[in-house]
C-alpha cells in the first residue's frame, strides 16, 4: 500500500508542520500551485477538479472513496 505522502498524483504535504498538502499540476511547460489543503484527498479532488477543467473529463485521477465505499468529502 502507498504510503499517504504519494497516494495521490499532484499531492504532496507541505513543511508546515507537516499539517498541510498542497496541489499542483502542470500543464503548457508550468507547474500550477492549486491551493493548500487539510487532507491529502481535499488537494487530490481539487487537483481532479482542475485536470478536468483543463483537459477535459477524460478519467478521473483519483479514487477517493475509503473502504467502504463512502465518498471522501
């Protein structure tokens, strides 16, 4: 199992006490800072958010339901 720091494409925690993941994707040749977020899943869906908005709803990226088939909100 993928540990939380890369279990998901765009996302990393931040330094700030390590209480913080940030969003980014890159798209034309730049790396677009998405915001900050309190979970690791809030930065994935904003990151799925944009993926979409700038390249169309191809797929989505991430899986953010938990094991019990709830949604992530």
């Amino acid at each position: 199992m993928q540990s939380e720091q890369r279990a998901y494409k765009g996302v990393r925690r931040v330094a700030m006490g390590g209480k913080q993941w940030e969003a980014r994707i890159e798209y034309d040749g730049q790396s677009h800072f998405l915001g900050l977020f309190g979970t690791a899943a809030g930065a994935a869906r904003m990151y799925d958010f944009e993926f979409d908005r700038v390249f169309g709803p191809q797929s989505t990226q991430h899986d953010l339901f938990e094991h019990c088939g709830k949604p992530v909100l």
